[in-house]
C-alpha cells in the first residue's frame, strides 16, 4: 500500500495524496479509489473530527455545502442520471462523505439500491481504481469544474 493511504487526510495537508482534486474550505475534495462508478468522489473533513454532529453549526453548513458543490462537478463532468450523498463514519472514524454519481447504464437492482450493494469486486479490482493515466483527465476536469464552482463562475 503506498503510504498516503495509511493517512489520507495528512497525506492530503502535505501535498502528498494525489487523489486531492481540490482544497475545499471544510476539507478535501479527492477523486475515490475506485471509479467503476466513474467521477466516484470523496470529501475528507478537515481538521479532522469524528462527526457531522461534532462541528458547530456554521460549519456543518460548509461541509454540506462543499459536499453539494463536488455534486455540482460530477453532474457537471459526467453527467450522470443523479448523486447519492453518504455520510458514514462506520468503517473509518472521521467525517468524510461519498459523493456517488449514479447512470442509466447500471443494471436497474443496483442503481435503485445503496451503492454498498455492489460486489466487493467492483470496489478492489484492479482494473476499477483510479490511476492518472485511466482517468487522469477525469481528475483533472473535476478539479477545474470544482475550483470554477467554488469561485462562484459559470461552469
């Protein structure tokens, strides 16, 4: 496992998580690990905290918000049917949200279902994570569609 992943969150404040789309004003934007659901997208809260419920009002407005904007990216890029938001914080133990975009393509059981219904498979192939050279492109839309949005300019 390369080391960003033992700590993403860090790994992002460093510089050194290429996953990192975009320095939000609640976290980090990052394209997800796997991307058989393509534009898949990942918000990490920071600083980190164990909960939505943790952060005063005020902010989880901006996490909300920021959520929706990455929403706003991935329509915008992939133009997907809609996007499911999940917040969990089941498996890893900090605020973070998935930003899911879901397609007319996907066998009707599993779009109208949670994501998580999908086969381990889908999500740990090889072939389904993300690489700069599968979708670096991707990545980089992504980013500039976010940083447009967060601006405040047309996309």
């Amino acid at each position: 496992m390369e080391d960003w992943k033992q700590d993403r969150i860090d790994s992002a404040v460093r510089g050194e998580n290429p996953t990192v789309l975009f320095k939000m004003k609640s976290g980090f934007a990052v394209i997800s690990d796997s991307q058989f659901l393509p534009g898949n997208c990942i918000l990490l809260g920071y600083p980190r905290t164990g909960c939505l419920n943790d952060l005063s009002l005020e902010k989880r407005v901006d996490f909300l918000v920021d959520m929706s904007l990455i929403g706003d990216a991935i329509s915008a890029v992939c133009q997907p049917l809609c996007i499911n938001y999940d917040i969990l914080g089941n498996y890893d133990p900090f605020l973070h949200a998935h930003i899911i975009p879901r397609y007319t393509w996907e066998e009707e059981r599993l779009r109208k279902g949670p994501v998580w219904r999908y086969p381990v498979e889908n999500w740990n192939h090889e072939d389904m994570q993300f690489n700069e050279i599968e979708h670096g492109v991707l990545k980089r839309r992504l980013s500039e569609t976010l940083q447009k949005l967060v601006e405040g300019r047309e996309v």
